[in-house]
C-alpha cells in the first residue's frame, strides 16, 4: 500500500477529480481532499492510497511537479503524522475560584 501526499491542490479539487489524474497509473484505493471544518472548501492539500507500491512510484514521478487546475502540485510519499505531544485532553484538577489576596510571582 503506497500512501502519497498531494500538495497545492486548488482549492475547489475535488475527490473525482484527484482519483481521475491518478487513475492512469494504477488502481486507486481511497482518495482524501482534505477540507476545512468551517466552510466545507478544500484546504489545499490531499492524500492518495494505492494499493500496489510500483504503481504509486510511478505517479509520485509523473505528477509531481505537474500543472494541476492552475496550480504545480507537490506529490511524494506521505510520512508518517509526527507526535506533536501536547494536545488536548485533561489538564488536571484545582479548579473553582477562590477568593483571597493574589500571590505575587516574580
């Protein structure tokens, strides 16, 4: 499975759109334009799956670079999400207010 990452897509790409220009290359799996939460438009950038790794070479080499609705797309191998840490989540206890003078802190 070859995951490819597909970047400077316009922002009115869509998913057919993206599985049309990998087609030619072999048997795409799944196709993910990724959007904004907000207004539901395209962000700029997607993610490719296809099944067989020689395949997803060969459209890394022939589209990178390529003119794509006006715009030079940037197609490699998609890495791995890193650990950002932090996140969200529980921050632990002590809250309410409480009145009494502030502390200062130096």
């Amino acid at each position: 499975m070859k995951n490819i990452f597909v970047g400077n897509l316009s922002f009115d790409a869509t998913e057919d759109a993206v599985r049309s220009l990998f087609e030619p290359y072999g048997t795409v799996d799944r196709v993910n334009v990724v959007t904004d939460r907000d207004t539901g438009r395209a962000r700029g950038f997607g993610f490719v799956e296809m099944s067989n790794d020689s395949e997803g070479d060969k459209a890394i080499a022939a589209l990178n670079g390529r003119e794509f609705e006006g715009r030079a797309l940037n197609v490699n191998q998609a890495r791995p999400k890193e650990d950002r840490g932090g996140g969200g989540g529980y921050r632990g206890g002590n809250g309410g207010g409480g009145g009494g003078r502030q502390r200062q802190r130096w």
